[in-house]
C-alpha cells in the first residue's frame, strides 16, 4: 500500500486513523517525507465523545511517530452514522484538544 501511496501526485494524504492500531502509523513513515499527512483524531464509528485530552494524546502519539509531517488533525469520515448530538460534541472537542496539544 506504501508504494501506491507514493506513486500518487500529490503534496498531502487525510486518513481515518482514530480507530486504527498504531502499526497503521508506524507504517506511514515510509511515504515521502515531502507528503504533508492528515490523521483523523476523532473516531466517528463509537458514541463515545473524546476528551480534549484523548484528542491531544492521539496527536502527540501521531507526531511522536511521524514528525512535523503531521499537516492536519481532523475527524475520520462518516458522521452520518451518529446521532447529530454526539456529532456536534465531537466536533467541538477537536479545537480544544488541539490547542491542548499546541499548549494553548
């Protein structure tokens, strides 16, 4: 899948990764170092609303393993399967959880 991944021509990849094992991002450090990356920090297939703690630890753990490439933090796809409550508190956890991470 790397390999594919590197053929692509693009300058940044956005992946679901909230709910994949951290193999998935060890995996990532071998596309291009120029290819900015996406991780999605917000897992849309459980209820559970994340903490702006557990959002901030996921990124650290992304940028422990993958650097200054991380690029961008934002939710995986498919919110159409939760109830728009749970939904609009996810979202909202995401700013905080970040400026938690940047030490804000």
């Amino acid at each position: 899948m790397i390999d594919f991944l590197n053929q692509l021509q693009c300058d940044h990849l956005v992946l679901e990764l909230a709910h994949r094992p951290e193999e998935d991002l060890v995996a990532l450090k071998d596309i291009r170092p120029e290819t900015g990356i996406g991780i999605g920090v917000v897992d849309v297939k459980i209820n559970h609303v994340e903490t702006p703690e557990e959002i901030a630890r996921r990124i650290e753990a992304a940028e422990k393993i993958l650097g200054e490439r991380v690029k961008w933090i934002h939710p995986d796809c498919g919110f159409w399967m939760l109830k728009r409550s749970v939904a609009d508190r996810k979202i909202a956890a995401l700013a905080p959880g970040r400026d938690l991470y940047l030490g804000r």
